[in-house]
C-alpha cells in the first residue's frame, strides 16, 4: 500500500534526540529557543513562540490578540475541528463561512457578507497547503478594524505574492503534528509580528510567569520539551528541499492524471501540498467512498479532509446554509504527495486512479 502520509524520521532526527537526552535538559529549554529564531527566518523575522501543539498555538493565539468572551470569529466551516475548538477554548464564538470551490479556502466575499458589530476577528485556513486569498481579508481586516488571524497548520512555506503563510495576521498558528509537511513529533508555533503580543504568548504558554514564581497573568502548561524542538530543528531544515519535492510530485499527478478534478493554484500564489486533494465530480458521496475503496484495492492509499465540515459535527449541530462546502464534502479525495514517494509509485497511483476514474 501507498500510504496517503509518511512522517519522515531519520538519524539526524535520532540524533538531536540523543543529544537532548544526554544535556539533561529536557523542558523547554535551548533547542526550543534555537527552533524559535530558525523558525522565523521562514516568516519574515517575526517573533515566534513555540507550544505544545497546533491546537495550543491556535488557542493561545486567540488569546494574546484579546479575542474575549462574546466576540465573533469569521472561519471556514471546511477545516478540522481545532480551527473552531480554539474559538471556542477562547470564550469567542465561530462564525462559519462557507469556501471557493476551487481553493477549497474561505470564500472573501461569504466571510465578508457576515462581519457584524460583534465580529472582532477573521481567521482563514490555508487549507492543504494553499495560502488563502490573504491580499483580501488584509483589506477587510483594515477596512472594518479586525484581528486578521492565520490558521497555517497546514501551511508552511505556502505563499502569495513572494509572502509567506504566517507574514499576514496578528497571529499566525503552524502545527508541527507527525503527518504535517515537518514534524516535531507533536507541537505547534504561534508567530506574531507585535512583541506585546508575543511576551503575552510567552506568559500564557507558561503558568503566566516569565521569571520563575513570579506568575503575572493566569496562565497555562503548553511549553514545548527540548526533545521535540530538536526533532523540529532537523526537520525544518529539511522543509524547503521536502515541500520543492512534493510540488514537482504534485505537478507530475497534475499533467498526467484523467477524470478527476485536480487541485488549481491560485495566481501568485505557490502551494506546499500538504494534501494532494483532488475532485471526483458528481457531488456523490457513494460515488467518492466507491472510487477511494477501489484505489485503495489496487494498492493505493487515500484519505478524506473532511467528510463532516465543522458546523454539523456533534459539537456544534447548526442549520447553515454552505452549499459549496456541502458539495466539496461529497467529492473531495487526497490522494499522496509526500516526498518520499519514489517515480514508481507515482507512476502507480497515476495509472490507478487514472483506470478507476474510467469505470466510474
């Protein structure tokens, strides 16, 4: 079997680990201030805060931008649960946008139709690694006084404009979980280009104290260990020459794939692919599960980002009208992308889905 992710782990990886085991210092520590200053020279040379996860960056994020309780945060309903979770964790209430079909990103113009008095905040998703249109939700933000925020779990090196994904918001969160284009094992980072906002995140991820028993804020646990920041630090380097891989993956599955609607690049923007996520047309959920259920028959994996959009999860069971994301949800399929794919693999999953597509 293809596997749809591959985490990429190796000796180097084993190696920063040995390291970090052998210094004793084992919390947050060095490696997690090393990981910091490397990380930023990604996002423009913003301040970056490293957590224990993706959710804890999102939460925090939140937070430190002084979302409160009551205030409303515009995001895609398309997305993982984290992206409304955090709102939540907040005390701010989500608001759920429906998204363009072809980014499989926030819709600029449905986000903006819901922007109210209580709205205080706008977060896009750069969904499988392509940057949402943040040109657009710049203007909005400037235009109506809001927090513009960056959900970029998925997003790294993704860009619009020669800018990358975590240069646009107030806040920006990456995630750095095992299936994600770079891993630290599990964890995330917040990125922020304010230094208030950023001492607050520091505060925040550490029992609200900067200097040891001296807690200034109410405050919480999700630091980041040294063991998972070293593994983030080898990996990171290795981030430009894996994502460089997974784009010329992706473009040999887009010249040579057929019956199937393949992912569109935006203009001026450039896609990481975190997820190779292709269309089977129809708007047949039956249809998508018989042709995922075929493939995976003939050896290759594949996966489904996501079947159940956010607002009609259990958690939050609202009646909205979200027509494309109700279509997309029916025929989306992410088939693999991962650097480690060798030529014959690729070669197998084009001939694949190239022969189910054909008998559908």
């Amino acid at each position: 079997m293809i596997p749809a992710a591959k985490p990429i782990i190796g000796d180097e990886e084993r190696e920063a680990v040995d390291r970090v085991l052998r210094s004793g210092m084992l919390a947050q520590g060095p490696e997690v201030k090393a990981f910091e200053e490397e990380f930023s020279a990604h996002v423009g040379g913003r301040h970056c805060v490293a957590m224990n996860s993706g959710t804890s960056a999102l939460h925090l994020g939140f937070i430190a931008a002084g979302i409160k309780p009551g205030d409303e945060v515009i995001v895609p309903s398309f997305s993982f649960a984290a992206t409304a979770n955090s709102v939540v964790l907040a005390g701010g209430v989500p608001i759920f946008a429906d998204i363009d079909p072809k980014t499989f990103n926030m819709d600029p113009d449905h986000a903006q139709s819901l922007i109210t008095k209580k709205t205080k905040a706008i977060m896009p998703v750069h969904l499988y690694g392509h940057i949402a249109a943040m040109d657009r939700y710049e203007e909005m933000a400037a235009k109506h006084g809001l927090h513009l925020i960056e959900d970029a779990a998925q997003g790294h090196l993704a860009s619009l404009n020669g800018r990358n994904s975590g240069e646009f918001g107030i806040v920006a969160s990456f995630s750095f979980y095992p299936t994600k284009n770079m891993t630290a094992g599990e964890g995330g980072m917040v990125v922020t280009d304010n230094a208030e906002v950023a001492r607050t995140l520091r505060l925040l991820r550490n029992q609200g104290q900067e200097i040891r028993y001296q807690n200034e804020i109410i405050g919480f646990n999700t630091r980041m260990t040294d063991i998972h920041a070293a593994i983030g630090r080898v990996q990171l380097a290795k981030l430009p020459g894996w994502t460089k891989q997974r784009q010329e993956n992706a473009a040999y599955l887009d010249a040579n794939l057929k019956g199937v609607i393949t992912p569109y690049l935006a203009p001026g923007t450039t896609h990481s692919y975190h997820q190779y996520t292709i269309r089977i047309p129809g708007g047949d959920a039956a249809k998508r599960d018989a042709f995922m259920s075929k493939i995976g028959e003939k050896g290759v994996g594949s996966g489904v980002y996501y079947p159940t959009p956010i607002h009609r999860l259990p958690s939050f069971k609202l009646d909205l009208n979200l027509p494309e994301t109700e279509l997309v949800i029916k025929e989306c399929l992410s088939l693999p992308v991962h650097p480690s794919l060798t030529k014959d693999e690729l070669k197998t999953i084009v001939e694949v889905v190239n022969e189910v597509a054909a008998t559908l």
